[in-house]
C-alpha cells in the first residue's frame, strides 16, 4: 500500500487528534478541519508534520464549505484515500427540554456528513482504486443510559450509522468501505463540563474498568482503514458494554 491521504473533520482535539497522530505515524498524508483555525495551528504545532498536514479551518454543516475540504485536499496531495467522519458536538439534555432548533443544529452534522462523504465518494470513484470511510457514532445509539438522556444527538448518530450500513452494499462494487465505531465514554474536551472524579467514576460503567483513551479509538480507526475485507459494521469500542446491555445503567443495575 502506497502512502495514504486521510480527511479528518473535527481533528484539532480529542479523537479526532488520537487520529491524525495515529495515521501520521504510518507515514500518511492527513487533511485536518475543524472550525476554530487556532485550534488547528496549535494541532498542527505539536503533531510535527508540517509536510504532510494540510489545515482546512470552516464548518462542516456549512454545505457551501464542504467541497473546499476535498477541493484542497486532492490540491494539496493528489488524492483522498480515507474520510474520516468526527466532528461532533454532544449535550446531555432531558427530551422535553430540548429546543426544535437544537434539534436542527444536530441534524445539521448528518446534512455535513452526507455531503462531505458524496464529495470524498464521487473523488474516490474518479481514482478508480476503492477507499474507506469510517464514521464516529456512539454506544448511546444502541445502549441507552439513565445518566445521558440525549434524544437528539443520538438521532443524528444512528442516521450517519444507518448511512454507513446501507452505502456499504452501494459502494461495495467500488471497492469504497464504510464502516462506524462507536465508542463508549472516552476521555476528551467533549466532556470538559464534568468534573474529572465524576468521569472518572464512569469508568465503572465499563466492564473492562476504565473509560477510553482517544488512542483506543484511533487504533480502531486506523484497522478499519486497512481491513480490506470488513464493511458496513458497526465496531463498538466502549471496554465492553455492547457485551452485556445494561453496563452504563447503574440504577437499573442497583434495582
Ligand atoms: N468523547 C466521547 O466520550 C465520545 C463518545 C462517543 C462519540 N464521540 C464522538 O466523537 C467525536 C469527536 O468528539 P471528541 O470526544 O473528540 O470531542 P472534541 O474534543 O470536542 O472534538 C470535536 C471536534 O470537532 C470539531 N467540530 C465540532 N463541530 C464542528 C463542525 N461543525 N465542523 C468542523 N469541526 C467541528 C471541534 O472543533 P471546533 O469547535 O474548533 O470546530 C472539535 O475539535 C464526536 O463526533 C463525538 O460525538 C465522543
């Protein structure tokens, strides 16, 4: 396999960075978005690469946005081998207290990652060689829990995990495989909000003891990248809660 070109959104912190670090060890070209461009430069100072990191600053649910992102990675590196689809907010929030316009802003990651992924699609098609496409969902999707009522993220999750699911036969004669992990609680800024013992105290939500580096993740990423023979799955990497069901709900647990 010759050097590969990666698109990561979402890639100045957290999983997003396990990321690219994981895939420039390999030696690969990485594309990095977020929509603070700060951020991306501080990102950018400690990863080292600055030959084989292009930053692209601008937000992905902004369509009018999205084609610049393989625009200037094929520019850049000639063209894209791996999209990696991160970007996310997250707020826990009870159902009833959600605003219809929250809603929209969650739905509007799905509007993002549908276009992104037609744009990276069509490019991978005009190589001719297939690719990967590796979504981040989340365990919530499939194991909800009493401690993070998240009705409309979690919407927006299982739609871009549904896409994953349904290109993968569409795409399959292009050899483009698509694939999601869906991690379990990991620690990154996303959960900068909660105290560091309350964090820690999820880790007992885990059977395997402990939440998730980001580096957890990104090897997930990075095999999915290169299994050339796995497509439309959801991986779940959350130290083993799709194993049992009822894992990140202590109170059903304790009743
Ligand atoms: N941490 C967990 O426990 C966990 C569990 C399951 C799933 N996830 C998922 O993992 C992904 C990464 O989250 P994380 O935990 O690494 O949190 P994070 O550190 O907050 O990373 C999210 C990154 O996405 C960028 N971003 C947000 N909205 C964007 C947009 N519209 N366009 C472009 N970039 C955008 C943010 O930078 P800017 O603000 O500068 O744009 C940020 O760097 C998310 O999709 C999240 O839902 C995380």
């Amino acid at each position: 396999m010759g050097t590969q070109t990666v698109i990561i959104t979402g890639g100045a912190t957290g999983l997003g960075y396990a990321i690219a670090e994981t895939f420039l060890h390999t030696g690969a070209n990485v594309t990095l978005n977020g929509r603070t461009a700060s951020k991306l430069e501080t990102a950018a100072q400690k990863l080292q690469h600055p030959d084989r990191i292009h930053l692209v600053a601008g937000d992905i649910t902004d369509s009018t946005f999205v084609p610049k992102l393989v625009d200037e990675t094929v520019s850049r590196f000639g063209r894209v081998d791996v999209l990696v689809n991160n970007a996310g907010i997250f707020a826990v929030k009870p159902f009833l207290d959600y605003g219809i316009d929250e809603l929209d802003q969650y739905l509007g990651y799905v509007r993002g990652t549908f276009a992104l992924t037609q744009a990276v699609v069509n490019q991978m098609r005009n190589q001719g060689n297939g690719g990967a496409i590796i979504n981040i969902g989340t365990i919530l999707t499939f194991h909800s829990s009493q401690l993070s009522p998240s009705s409309a993220p979690i919407m927006a999750k299982a739609a871009i995990t549904a896409m994953a699911k349904n290109l993968s036969f569409e795409l399959a004669n292009d050899k483009i495989r698509i694939n999601t992990v869906a991690p379990g609680i990991v620690q990154t800024p996303l959960h900068d909000e909660i105290p560091q013992q309350t964090l820690n105290s999820f880790a007992k939500l885990h059977p395997l003891g402990r939440i998730g580096t980001p580096q957890d993740i990104a090897d997930s990423v990075l095999y999915l990248a290169n299994a050339s023979w796995v497509t439309g799955v959801t991986l779940p990497v959350d130290g083993g809660v799709a194993a049992g069901g009822d894992g990140l709900n202590p109170l059903r647990q304790a009743a």
